[in-house]
C-alpha cells in the first residue's frame, strides 16, 4: 500500500502551523531519496550545492516541490529573481492556487521574477511561480511563510465593499488566513500534479459543512441591551458567546449568570478597557476580571482584548493566567485556530480568529439595512463555499438598536442544518480534541485504507483529482465507487475594484501617521 503524506524538509514554526491546521499527515524528510520518499515536499531550507542533483532528479521523475525563489533559483535552469524590500500584496488570478484566496495582504520583504507566471504582484508583475520540472512540478513563492505568520504588527486596514466608502478597522498587517489558503492550495495542486490525493482532518465535527459563532463583546453594555440581544439568538436558536467587562459590567453578573444557565458561553473580556504595552498592567488587568468572575461562579477559559488589540505582553499575561484562548484581530482575522508564534516559541494561547468588521464599522461606511445585510450574506456565501468558519461579532448595544437587520442575519443561520451553530468556547475544546487525533491514510487500486483512527464524529476529508468526499475517521477500508463524491469548487471572490481598498490604505496609514505625531507633539 501506499502511504499519502506530505514530506518537509524543515521543521519551521510557518509550515508546521499550516500543517497542524489542516492536520495533514507529513514528516520531516532525511534528506535521503528511497522509494518511501513522499511525492510531496515543502522544501523550507536553503538548499546546498551537493542537494541540488538529488532533488531536481526527483523531480523530474515525478516529484514536486513548494519551496522558495532562492531554491527555485538553485532547481530551474535560468530562472532569476530580484529582492523586494517590500512586497506591499499579491493580487490573485483564476488558478487553483488562488481557490477562495482573495488578495493576500503582507507588506513585507519578498521577491520578484519576469519568470513567475501566476497572479500579480503590487507592481503588477507576476507573483507565484508554478511549472513543470521534467514530469514532476515546481511552485515557488515570492515571500517567506514563516515570517509572514509570525509577524505581529497591526493597522488600519479596508475591508471592500462597492460604495465609495468602504469600511475599516485596525487589524492585523499580514492577512494571514489568506497566506495559509495560498500555502494550502499549493500542497492541493502539488498533490494533483503527482496523482495522490489530498487529505487532511476536516474541520467541523458531524459532517458540517462550516460553523457560526456569534461573539458579543460586553464592552459598556447595559441590561436591556444584553436581554434585548439575547432574546433575539434565542429567537433563532442560537448561543451566543459572551465576554465580559468585569468593571464596567460587575453588576450584572447575576443576569450573565442566567444568561449560561439558558446555554449561552460566558468568557472574559477585560477589566479595564485596554490591553496595555507592558505585562505588569495586562497582569493586573487579566487577573482582577478572573477573580472577580471566579467568585461569581464563572470559570472562563477564554478572553478576548479590548479593541481587538493583541500584543506579547497580553498573550504573556493571559499565559500566566491559565487561560486557554484567545481571539484578537490585531493579530490574525478570518482564519482557522493557530498558537501564535512568539520568536521561537509558541504561545499556549490558542488564537481563534472572526470577521473583524461589527455594525459600528459598517454604519460608518453608511452600510444600513438592506445593504448591511447584504454584507454579511456575500460574506457568508464566500466562507461557506471555501469550507471557512462564519465567525461574526458585535456589541450590544448595536444589536439592540437595529435588531430587525440582526433579525436578517441571524436568520440566514439559523435554520441551515449543515452548518453547526456553536461558541468559539465550544469550538476552542473541539480543537483541542481534533488535534490529538492521530490516523494514516493509504492507498492501493480501487480503495482507501484509514489505521490508527476512530473517533465517528470527526471527517477526514479526501481531495482527488478534481472531486472531493468526506470519509468518517475509522479504522477500515473504503471502496472509491461506494464514497459520496462531489466536483471540487474553484471560487474566486476577487475582482479588479477590490484594489480601492488599498488606495484607501494608505490614505488610513498617512492619517494614522499625522494622529499619532499629533499625540506626541501635544505630550
């Protein structure tokens, strides 16, 4: 039988993040070229003079690669790059490395070649290089994976819609859910090419096709607003996840109270509403709400920071706190669970990312009623079909003062019986549970063999070629003709306009510039 694994050549924090997301069975190669070599390699070291021959003879017998320009460089005869002391985004194309990808926003250091053939890099040159290599294939990228997923800066980014004013928000610099559907994507056609199927844990437990959440920052709510916007989610069926302002909220901890008993997910918000630069205040911060929650009966395993801020210093303190999890869009937004990384550490802090734009950030863009509502339908429509989580949030007083477009929202949701309505607390422990389960996949004519596995609830999902199944996780034999296979859906959400916002960027980034000398200068 043969084994389908992917093989790194590696063990850096970027990959290894991407591959734990996916749970993809992979292992660090030897270096050493047997018939148990994996078909698949991410190449993510510099690549020696004596290495060369080895790999590019794999290839060419019917390997391929995801790697780098500088090793493009050593494996393709002629092809040449440049450096780019910034690679501001890399605009997508319709290929299927760019599936649900959208534009990948990274302003870092990066290459270029007139050789890459896929996509388009800021200058509009090409961006991604993806060919053949003898009968195997090579993909090259124009930007390191791990620095783009361990960068930590945040700004003020737009988030597209078709009006001429588009809504912002202060996130993180370096879209990384879009960096890890490229890398994805990548290792997706990689496998194609060689003829072996995909196959990773799929993401949702029962078979769901994708999950909602819906987080309600407590922030400086008061009662009618929290029972107005409960009322609605019961109305729907829905739990909602919320986190509380200790300080600001300490006296409604009995309404919050009843609010679990109902079944809805009561975590930490802050106690004061920041998340400050040292670690002594996000300490005292962190642990005053915790106290204060604990002695109310609460045992909060998750938080959330004020203005979904994130830097070292809150993760430090969270860490020291026992806290499970985390979800900042200052440091990653629209993406699946990860541990950030910290150098060449990584947090104990899970990050689980949402959507960063709330009702606030959309009525600024003049976004109301039907046109707001259409926002989050073309929004859900896109991360439905990508398999993506529908993590959305907001605050109660905005959902108690425009309930009937939340009506429309929570409505689009609350009857699909394929998509699994939980807390990102739920969805935390799932994760953890989904990440200690170990299983190999391998193939011979006609069938699948699963070992090592069995837990019924969880899907492995199954790429091959141009259609894709999920097959439950359990020990045995799967005939191809008996799984229940559809054709795989190449969606490709970008389009020229979309390019306003980063126009829009940098008019942000110069007044955020002209706000912050204006802070010192008034000190």
């Amino acid at each position: 039988m043969l084994r389908f694994e992917i093989g790194i050549t590696q063990p850096e924090p970027g990959w290894l993040q991407i591959l734990g997301q996916e749970r993809v069975y992979h292992q660090v190669w030897d270096k050493a070229f047997t018939e148990g070599t994996p078909r698949v390699m991410i190449v993510n070291h510099p690549l020696k003079d004596e290495e060369v021959p080895g790999f590019k003879g794999w290839v060419e017998a019917g390997g391929a690669i995801v790697t780098d320009f500088p090793n493009l460089a050593r494996l393709v005869h002629g092809f040449k790059y440049d450096k780019l002391e910034l690679l501001h985004y890399i605009v997508p194309a319709e290929h299927p490395i760019f599936t649900s990808v959208g534009l990948i926003e990274l302003e870092l250091p990066g290459y270029c070649s007139n050789q890459a053939n896929v996509g388009h890099l800021d200058n509009e040159g090409a961006a991604v290089y993806c060919g053949n290599l003898g009968k195997g294939l090579v993909i090259g990228l124009p930007f390191d994976i791990t620095q783009a997923l361990s960068d930590e800066r945040r700004g003020l980014k737009a988030f597209y819609w078709d009006t001429p004013e588009m809504p912002y928000e202060e996130v993180a610099i370096v879209n990384k859910g879009a960096v890890r559907r490229l890398a994805v994507n990548c290792l997706r056609e990689a496998c194609r090419q060689v003829g072996m199927p995909y196959v990773h844990l799929w993401y949702y437990p029962d078979f769901k096709r994708t999950a909602f959440v819906f987080r309600v920052d407590g922030d400086f709510a008061h009662k009618p607003e929290i029972d107005a916007t409960a009322e609605l989610a019961r109305k729907h069926g829905l739990k909602l996840s919320w986190y509380v302002n200790t300080k600001a909220q300490g006296n409604l901890l009995g309404l919050f109270k009843e609010l679990a008993d109902k079944g809805d997910d009561i975590q930490f918000h802050c106690h004061e509403h920041k998340v400050f630069d040292d670690l002594e205040h996000n300490l005292e911060n962190v642990k005053a709400g915790l106290e204060i929650m604990t002695k109310a009966g609460f045992k909060p395993s998750g938080a959330v920071g004020p203005f979904g801020h994130w830097n070292r210093n809150w993760d430090a303190a969270l860490q020291q706190a026992g806290v499970g999890y985390a979800s900042e869009f200052g440091l990653a937004y629209d993406d699946l669970p990860f541990y950030p990384i910290l150098g060449k550490d990584v947090s104990r802090v899970m990050q689980v990312p949402i959507h960063p734009m709330c009702f606030g950030r959309l009525q600024q863009a003049h976004l109301k009623g039907d046109v707001l509502v259409n926002y989050y339908k073309r929004y859900f429509a896109a991360r439905y079909h990508a398999g993506e989580p529908l993590f959305i949030y907001d605050h109660p007083h905005r959902v108690a003062a425009d309930l009937p477009t939340y009506d429309s929202i929570f409505k689009m949701v609350g009857k699909a019986s394929d998509v699994w309505q939980t807390t990102l607390t739920d969805f935390y422990k799932w994760w953890v549970e989904r990440s200690k389960l170990e299983f190999e996949f391998f193939g011979e004519p006609g069938r699948y063999v699963v070992e090592g596995g069995y837990d019924i609830a969880t899907a492995i999902h199954v790429i091959d070629g141009d259609r894709e199944a999920l097959l439950p996780l359990m020990s045995r034999e799967f005939e191809l003709d008996d799984l229940d296979w559809r054709p795989v859906r190449h969606e490709y959400p970008f389009k020229p306009d979309m390019l306003k916002t980063q126009k829009l960027a940098r008019h942000l980034k110069l007044r955020e510039t002209i706000w912050k000398a204006g802070r010192i200068f008034n000190k």
